[in-house]
C-alpha cells in the first residue's frame, strides 16, 4: 500500500499535549502523509502553534476550524475528513502520542475491506504533567524505560508496546464493535465515503465512533487488529463531562439494533453546506474554514 495516508488529529484548546503529538508525527519513519488538525473550536493559540510547526513537520499540515458550541467531534472530524487528500485516513487524537513506527505500522496493516482498531498507554497525572512542563519525549522511550515507569505506577501498561507480525489471529475480532476508539482509528477513505463518515448527531461526549464502526460492519467492512503495532500515548487529561453519554448510548442502540450504513448527519451534510456557502458569493466564508 504505497497511497497518500491523511492522519486526522483531534483537538479543542489544549496546546501542550498537541505540541508533543505534532512532534511525535515529525519523527515518523514513514514520511508519506498529511496532518489535518480537526478542531472543534480552540482559542488563537493553537493556530499559532500550528503555524510554528508548518515549517518543521516535514509534510504538509493543515488547520480545519469550527466555532466552539460544545462538544462536537463528530462533525469536527467530517470537516477535517472532507479538508483531507489522503486515500487511507487515521484518526488519531490530540493528546495521543505516536510512535516513530505509528504510520509504518498503519500501513502495513491496511488491506481492502477492513478497517484498523489500535490502543493506547495510558499515562497518569503526574507523568503527563513532567512530559508536558520538561518537554520529555516518552515516543522516543525504550521498553525498558517504559518499564521502569510500569513499577513506579505511571503507566496503566506495557502489552501496547510489543510488535508483533500481521497474522490470522488479528482477525479474529472481525464482527466485534467493542473496544474501537478513534483515538487511534485507521479507515480507508471509500468506506469512509459510503457510510458517510461520521455522524453529526453525535453531541457531547460519547459513542460517535462505534457508532461509525457499527455502520462500517453493517457496510462489510471488518475490524482489524491493531493491537501489538500501532499502540499510542496517551496523556492524562481532568474526566470529561458525560452528561450526554446517556442520550448517545440510546441513539447506538439505534444504530444496533437497525442494518442503517449511512450517518443521519454525515459527511456529505458538511459538503452540501459548504457548497452552499460557495454558491452565494454574498455570505461570509463558514466557520470551519480551513487557517
């Protein structure tokens, strides 16, 4: 698999921990992709550093914005989606650092008809706060340094950053939603396109993305392992506010309980708006035009 892969990333008014991830993708052994920041309405300072990292990434990057009315990631990430070039495209968030093998790893495993579920290590307060304030770069750790924060409590795991070959067994999970997040997330852009995306409907925090996987089961398309390949960082953040968790664990019932591929509020939505905006030269640019 030699296309384009657009790594879209995540991010609402958190500069720290997006610097650290941009800097995880500057070291990336694979260099032939895009970064499309998805950000669901951040203050002028994450433009800035995105600004500061156009000249240093070493591939091309671009800022989608939309104004800030709570938590809509969902959406966000169509409009980054619609923004991206890539054929492959790996969701990843803004606090979730990769791996130098992250975009290798990715490719290896993408194949026809599936899409790729990987994990996370999970760092604790106190470590985020020392990675962040003294510029640490746990990307570039060994298993042992991993280790050693492993018996000090810092880390919830290590099994994420073993590597092991592509094999049958990765597999195995192939009807199974549970567990994929889009936090670390790779989909081929054509199954992407035929369920829509992602779905708008979505608001608060919660549920968008196995409602996207559930649809792109209902679409054969299969899950694929990603575990033991394409494991990412991911550093701590204060609990988010639930309180439409319970609303959008009725709407994936919904989608579980039905054979629908297509989003409510998909993707396409985001280009009918667009072009809308295109077609009245009258009206000011929208909101989540790219910076």
């Amino acid at each position: 698999m030699s296309e384009l892969i657009s790594v879209i990333v995540t991010t609402y008014d958190r500069e720290d921990a997006l610097d650290a991830v941009l800097r995880g993708l500057s070291r990336q052994d694979d260099r032939n992709f895009e970064v499309v920041i998805a950000d669901d309405g951040s203050g002028p300072g994450t433009a800035d550093l995105i600004g500061q990292w156009e000249s240093r990434l070493g591939v091309p990057i671009r800022h989608v914005w939309q104004e800030h009315r709570g938590f809509r990631a969902a959406e966000m990430r169509n409009r980054a989606l619609a923004a991206s070039r890539g054929d492959y495209c790996i969701f990843l968030d803004g606090d979730c650092i990769p791996r130098a093998d992250f975009v290798v790893a990715h490719r290896a495993l993408a194949e026809p008809g599936w899409f790729v579920a990987g994990n996370r290590i999970l760092l604790t307060a106190a470590l985020t706060e020392r990675v962040l304030r003294d510029g640490l770069a746990p990307e570039t750790w060994t298993f042992g340094d991993f280790a050693r924060h492993r018996l000090r409590g810092e880390v919830n795991r290590l099994m994420p950053l073993l590597r092991l070959p592509p094999g049958r067994w990765r597999k195995l999970k192939a009807q199974d939603w549970r567990g994929c997040r889009s936090c670390n997330l790779a989909v081929w852009r054509a199954d992407l396109e035929r369920v829509d995306g992602f779905d708008a409907a979505y608001t608060g925090w919660g549920k968008e993305d196995s409602d996207l996987v559930v649809r792109l089961l209902h679409a054969s398309v299969a899950r694929k392992d990603g575990r033991f390949a394409t494991g990412v960082l991911h550093l701590w953040h204060p609990p988010v506010d639930r309180s439409d968790l319970a609303r959008n664990e009725v709407r994936l019932e919904t989608t579980l309980a039905g054979d629908s591929m297509r989003a409510r509020r998909g993707l396409s939505d985001v280009r009918r708006d667009d072009a809308a905006y295109q077609a009245d030269a009258g009206t000011p640019a929208p909101s989540w035009q790219g910076r």
